[in-house]
C-alpha cells in the first residue's frame, strides 16, 4: 500500500493547491500550518523508518549552538535526531524530497527567497523532552531561511501535550499559536523571524524536520 503511494508522489501530481497554501501563508504572514499535507500511509512509512533507525541505535542527542560549539544539554533540548543523506535515501524519502523540490522552486519563484539546499533529520522526543525557546537561525549566519516541521504522530490529542509553540513577531501583546505534532501536519515558517519551543509531551513525538538554506554570504 505504501510503496503504491510512494509511486504516486514521485510522479508530478503532487497537489499544487498546498504548495500554494504555504506561499500564500508565507507571503502573508511569514509561516503556513497544513493539516494533512502528506496522506497517512505515506507518513506511517516515515514513521517505520524513524522507529527502525531508533531501534538501530542511529539516533544521537541533538546539540544546541554552532558547530563549532556545539554540546550536549538536554535541559535545552531533549530530541534525538538523524540527518539524512540524500546519497542513502529510502524509497519513502525521495518521495518526500522530490515534494520538498516542489516547494523549493515555488518558493523561489513566488518569494525570491534564492534557496539552493534542503537538509533534514529525524527527530525523536521522549516523553518529557522539549526544545526551549530558540530561532533557527545562528547569529551572523542566515543560510536557513525556512523552517519545514513534517509530524509523523497518529491520533494526537491536546492533552498529550507537545505542542510546537510560535511566538507571533510585531505584536504589542506576546501572542502565540499552538500546533499539535499530528501526522501529516506540516509546518513552515520564516526562519529568522519566528522564536518557537516544543513543549514536553506525555508520549514518544516523531518529526521530520528540514530547512532550506540560501548560500552563506562569506562562502571561500
Ligand atoms: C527544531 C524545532 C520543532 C518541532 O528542530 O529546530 O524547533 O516541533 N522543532 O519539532
Ligand atoms: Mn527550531
């Protein structure tokens, strides 16, 4: 069943009308939620696949700070995480990067946003875990200019709690949205715009989590 769906993706019949939905959100207000972006059998093949490296010991805390810097501290950030590799990638993910290419070149042709790159992990968060309030961007270096967060979680509810939470900019009251980590949601947002955090939830949470990145200014 999956492996037909996969076919369906990698051929161009992608749905357009979402990938307008997040220019549209993107252009008007800087970031785009879409429930059900990717159908249910599709992410449940990224789901395996997450569990399987899980289960295959492939998943390594995430750090926080520049690589140069980079260390270990899960009172900052609790997720374990995987990049993947474009040269290694499953049936599954090259249906997910060949959608992803879609939104790429609508983004630079609508936007001018000049994106070259997409880099992705996987992420899991143990019950409990969070990610404190962060932008996705290091200083002095604005290559990821969107943020794209893919949830692979069936059957979500509010009180299972790790919700991705978005600190809305240029408001005078601090207002925030909540998205629950439901599967197929997908969430895009402006990079050096949006301060967000994920809140501890009570069960296991699985994304994919990517960020398009335009060239480094200071490239030798
Ligand atoms: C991140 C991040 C949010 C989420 O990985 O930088 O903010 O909802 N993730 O998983
Ligand atoms: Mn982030």
């Amino acid at each position: 069943m999956a492996k037909q769906m996969i076919t369906v993706m990698t051929s161009n019949t992608f749905p357009t009308s979402k990938i307008d939905q997040i220019i549209e959100g993107i252009a008007e207000h800087g970031y785009a939620v879409i429930p059900g972006f990717f159908p249910a059998d599709f992410i449940a093949a990224l789901r395996e696949e997450a569990h399987q490296l899980h289960h295959a010991g492939a998943m390594q805390g995430a750090t926080t700070g520049r690589e140069d810097t980079a260390k270990l501290d899960t009172a900052t950030r609790g997720d374990l995480i995987h990049w993947l590799d474009d040269a290694q990638s499953s049936a599954a993910q090259q249906a997910f990067f060949a959608t992803m290419e879609q939104l790429r070149e609508a983004l630079n042709r609508h936007l001018y946003l000049g994106l070259f790159e997409l880099e992705n992990h996987f992420a899991i968060y143990p019950p409990g875990a969070i990610y404190r309030k962060h932008l996705d961007q290091f200083r002095g270096n604005e290559e990821r200019q969107i943020s794209c967060i893919l949830y692979l979680n069936d059957n979500w509810k509010i009180d299972d709690g790790g919700a991705l939470r978005i600190y809305m900019d240029g408001t005078a009251e601090p207002s925030v949205i909540d998205v629950l980590p439901e599967s197929g949601t997908l969430a895009v947002f402006m990079s050096g715009r949006f301060w967000h955090e994920v809140l501890p939830a009570r069960r296991e949470r699985m994304s994919l989590t990517g960020w398009f990145r335009k060239r480094g200014t200071n490239l030798s």
